[in-house]
C-alpha cells in the first residue's frame, strides 16, 4: 500500500542533506536531514511489521532481514564501484586511506571507523569519499536490533496464546513502550556523554544517535500506513486549517533549523536533532492525513524522486567533491552534482536494482562479457584502494609538525627530556614520516635552520627580550619547526580542529595563571564558530596591562563567505587599538591558494609557504614592538 505524499518526507530530508552539502553557508544546518530519514526509516519499518503480522499471524525475520540487505547494500556497492575509477581525478589526498573507507563502507562501520579516527563530520582535513556512508551503518545497526525485539515480541505474546486483534493489539503496546524506553534513554545517554570538544561520538554513535528510529516506531503504532476506519474516517475530515498550521510549524522549524543550526553549536547535537525528530514525525502524521483527504496522485517527480532519494544519497557525495574540484562556482557544481547523482540514482534504482528482487536477466546479463567487465572493474577498484596512500600530505605535514613541537618542548626541559628528544629524533629517523616530497629530508633537518627561513625578517630585539605567546589551529601547528627557529623562547599551543571558543579559553586560564606573554600571537578562524568576533573582542579586553596583540586573518578556499565578514570584522574593530595589530593572511594568500595543499587551508610542511607565513608574522610583531602597549 503506498501513501500518497509520503514522497514529500523523504525528499524534504534529501533536499536538507543536498543543500547543506553544496550550499554549506546558506543551510549550514541541512545535516538534520538524516535524522528525517532515520524517523521515516524507523517509521516505515514498523509499520510494514505491523501490516506483516496482521496478514499473516507471525514475523519472518530471515525475509525482512533479506529485504532490508537487498535494498541497501547492492546499491552501496555500484556506487563505491562507479566512484573509485573517478576518484583518480582527485588530488591522492582525496583517497588518503581509502581501503579502510571501503571496508567500512560495505561493513557498515563508517560511524565507528569515524569515532576511532576521531575525526569530526565537519571538520576534516580532507573531505573523505565514503563518510556519508555513517548513516547505513546506523541504519543497519538499527534494521538488525529491531528485527531481534519485534521477533521477540511476537514469540512472547504466542507463547501466552495470543492471536488475530490481540496479538496486534498488545505487540503495538509492548512496541509502544520498548519503543518509548529506547528513544529516551538514547537522549539520556546523549546529554550524559556529549563532550563539546569531541563531538564525533555523540553524532556517530548509535547509542546516542538512534532515537530518530524509535520516534518514528512510536508515530507507527498511532498513525501507521493501515489504520483503523475510524482513524480513517477522523483524517478524511479533518480540518484543512488545522492541517496547514502543523504543516506550516513543523515545515517552519526545520527551516529555522537548517538555515540557523550550525553544526558546532554546543545545542545543535544536544537539541536540534531531537527537534527535527520530532518535526519530522509531525510531518509523517500531516501527509498521512492528507492521504485520507485527497483523491489525486502525486505527480509522477515526486515519486521518481522520492524511490530514487536513497541512491542520490549516496552518489551525491562523492560526485559533488569530484565536480567541486573542477568547478569553482559553488552553484552551478551543485546543480550539476545534483542531476549527475539523480541520473547514476535511476540507473541503479530502474535498471539494477529489479534483478536483485526477483526479475529476469535480460540476456546480455548472462554474457560472460558481462561478468568479465564486472570483474574487471572490480579488480580496478581494487587496485586503487589498496594503491591508495594511508595518510594525506595534508596529515603527514601536520603529525610531523606536532612531533617536532613535542620534541623542541621537551628539550627546553633539561637532560631528562633531552633523552626522550633523543629517542624521539631515532624513532623519527627509521619511521614514515621521513619523507622528501615534503621537505623533511631527515629529523635534524625538521629541526630548520635560520638558513632555511632567509627570506623571513629578522625578529626585533624588543620582542625577543620580552616573552611571547602563541595560540593557534592546525595551520600553527604546521609551521611550528619553522617558529621554534624564530621564537625559541616561545610559549606555543596549537591543536588541530581548535577553534576561537578553544583559543578564547585558553587565553583566559594563562591570563589567570598570570603565564600569559607580553606579546600574543592568535591564529586561528579556520574551524569556523557563531561567535568569533566576540571572542575576539574578549581577548582584547581581558588581556593584561603592557599586552600587545598580533590577530592572523584565517583563510579556507572552500569557506571565504563566512571567513570574508569575519576577516572584515576583526581589521575594523582593531582600528580602534593601536596595540593590536593584523596580519592579513588571508589577503596575502588568496590570489596564491594553489600553493596550499589540496584543502586550500594548510601548507605544512611546505617550506616556500611556511616562510611566507611566518614573515608576515614576524612583520606584525616587529610593527607592534613600536607602539605602547595596552594601557
């Protein structure tokens, strides 16, 4: 039995999904389109139990777990398939670790092979291929969990005998409660566990991300796709003001959602998702409604859309950042990547998918051509994944960087640690990370030489007598071999993934440990938050008395409508103290972003680029050694 408009659910949520990928900086809260899936998938699932036990008395659960298989993972493998020769295109950093990707995606353990990586949906290195992919595998854990509790549910009420309008009767009350049980302690657990500074668990885990699921199991023991004549009657009547007003208010709040819910809000993981769960269940319940009211179809779009929305999920992705790349206008690569994964969606959901649920093979299926092309390109994509290098540049120049900030730390701290600095620069000499092509010939020679830097000003006496402090992102951490040359006395703190609520903080414990220096250097922005400015304007307030303040522009080609009006926020407001000075990074670098590596943020490990950077910093120290500092 198919609901009319129920098309209209899924591709609310597919549309959120697509706009928050190609349009990030308008939508950049369209990630809760998944969890509109998730309701809908938890939605659907129970309610074709419910329509299964009814006709038939029992729950085969082999025929639902191979109806569930069948429909998400030969669709999973053709798109991996397609993707893998055209990520050749891609810059090797795109196919950084790529067997592991593949095997995660197939083994439905994207959302754990991104927990134990630690990265963070949005803030990666290098986008990867297949991490849309998290989302199967929460799929699957839920498709395997669920069949067990229905199963078990149903054995339990037929072994007290229970059968026809009972049996249905009480499995919805012990699916209402179980249901009701899980969804609040997912919730529970979320806000229990969810740790502001690492995010990938509470998002990724399916502990704390599957209420979705089992909100969508509750609306089905009310509002199923069967229904009782007098809930039939009731909707067939109901109020068409009424209908537009909860239309209108759960439309109306995923809009906001999306256009307002940014991802690394402390309140977006912790609220957000559970709102757009339940707007996403109210929506269910409005188009079922309007099934009952209305006589017409939905037009033949919408339901193509709607049985293709899966397989467009899943291109989308990969085929956006292989557009992306070549084509620098962010619409028109969008509305490309969009028709170019609608196009792979149909073939695979009209032309492949059949013959896996039981139609004929047209003849040139049986061809043993056919099955040598298949398998020839199944060894090709082989190849690739395995060929494919286990970290990016990008990753190397920045694990390098850190190693050498470990290293020159520990060898400001006497004999002791320089043993460990000696341990350190042996294991560095016989590892990976001793690599030419990024221009760290061996471990003495991460540690640069002033030789190297001939092109950065010289720092003045008047910052090298006094004490410096320098917070910063991944970018900092980048040049630090380079900065420790620099400003040997340093006091340096750069993390990847850090961000100005992190620099804000940090700041502040060193100005109340009083470790803070005369002279601060802040270079951070990249990791984009609502609130940079004002942290910004914090630091400048709250720093001590004598403090004189460097602030480096942030640049990310692939985010500069954000990083423009912050960048233009932070040269005006400074104007008005002499004692803070900008260096424009992100002017300097604009024209000449086919230097920095394929992320168009870092350059680690990129000498040329390092003493580019470092040279305008040092400028911005040497120009603020001239004036007072702050009074």
């Amino acid at each position: 039995m198919r609901i009319k408009w129920f098309s209209l659910v899924r591709i609310i949520g597919l549309i959120l999904v697509l706009f928050y990928h190609f349009f990030v900086k308008q939508f950049p809260g369209g990630f809760i389109g998944v969890d509109i899936f998730f309701v809908f998938s938890g939605y659907l699932i129970t309610s074709l139990f419910f329509i299964e036990l009814e006709k038939s008395q029992t729950f085969d659960i082999l025929k639902y777990y191979k109806r569930r298989f069948l429909r998400i993972f030969p669709p999973l493998v053709m798109m991996i398939m397609v993707v893998l020769p055209f990520s050749l295109l891609l810059p090797s950093d795109f196919r950084a670790n790529l067997a592991k990707q593949v095997s995660a995606a197939i083994g439905f353990a994207t959302n754990r092979f991104e927990i134990l990586s630690g990265s963070s949906y949005e803030a990666q290195q290098t986008p990867k291929l297949f991490v849309h992919t998290w989302t199967l595998s929460l799929e699957f854990i839920f498709y395997l969990i669920w069949g067990v509790i229905l199963l078990g549910i149903v054995l339990l009420l037929k072994h007290f005998k229970q059968k026809d309008k009972f049996l249905i009767g009480y499995t919805k009350i012990l699916v209402l409660i179980v249901s009701l049980f899980l969804a609040v302690f997912s919730i529970i657990r979320l806000q229990l566990t969810f740790d502001p500074h690492y995010l990938s668990y509470s998002y990724f885990s399916f502990s704390t991300h599957m209420f979705p699921f089992f909100i969508g199991a509750i609306t089905a023991v009310f509002f199923g796709i069967k229904i009782e004549p007098e809930k039939k009657a009731f909707f067939a009547s109901y109020p068409l003001k009424k209908w537009v007003l909860g239309t209108i208010l759960a439309s109306g709040v995923l809009l906001f959602l999306t256009i307002f819910g940014k991802f690394e809000s402390t309140w977006t993981i912790r609220t957000n998702l559970i709102l757009s769960s339940l707007m996403a269940a109210l929506l269910i319940v409005q188009f079922r409604i309007l099934h009952e009211r209305t006589t017409i179809d939905e037009p033949k779009g919408l339901t193509v859309l709607a049985d293709t929305s899966y397989s467009v999920y899943l291109f989308h992705w990969p085929v956006w950042l292989i557009i992306s790349h070549f084509i620098n206008q962010v619409f028109i690569a969008g509305i490309l990547s969009f028709f170019i994964s609608l196009l792979f969606a149909c073939l695979v959901y009209y032309g492949v998918e059949p013959y896996f649920h039981g139609k004929a093979l047209p003849t040139f299926m049986k061809e043993k051509l056919f099955y040598a092309g298949v398998g020839a390109l199944s060894l090709i994509c082989l190849v690739i994944a395995i060929s494919a290098p286990k970290l990016s540049k990008i990753e190397q120049s920045i694990n390098e960087a850190q190693i050498s900030q470990t290293m020159t730390k520990l060898d400001k701290q006497g004999q002791l640690a320089q043993n460990l600095v000696d341990t350190g620069k042996g294991i560095f000499a016989n590892t990976a990370w001793q690599n030419a092509s990024l221009g760290f010939l061996s471990s003495a020679d991460l540690q640069l030489k002033q030789t190297v830097l001939k092109d950065v000003e010289t720092t003045s006496d008047d910052v090298l007598n006094a004490t410096q402090t320098i917070l910063g992102d991944s970018v900092m951490v980048g040049v630090v071999p380079y900065l420790t040359t620099i400003l040997p006395d340093a006091d340096v703190s750069a993390e990847v993934g850090r961000n100005y609520d992190n620099i804000y903080k940090l700041f502040a414990q060193k100005v109340k440990e009083k470790t803070i220096g005369s002279y601060i250097v802040i270079s951070a922005g990249a990791n984009v938050t609502a609130d940079m400015i004002t942290d910004v304007q914090k630091i400048i307030s709250e720093s001590p008395k004598g403090s004189r303040i460097v602030f480096v522009t942030p640049f990310d080609g692939n985010n500069m409508g954000a990083l423009n009006q912050f960048n233009a926020q932070l040269r005006e407001m400074t104007k008005q103290y002499p004692w803070v000075v900008i260096v424009d990074w992100a002017a300097y670098i604009s024209p000449l972003q086919n230097e920095l590596w394929a992320d168009k943020i870092h350059f680690g490990g990129k000498p040329d680029v390092s003493s580019q950077y470092l040279d305008l910093v040092v400028k911005g120290l040497n120009q603020v050694s001239k004036v007072k500092g702050k009074p």
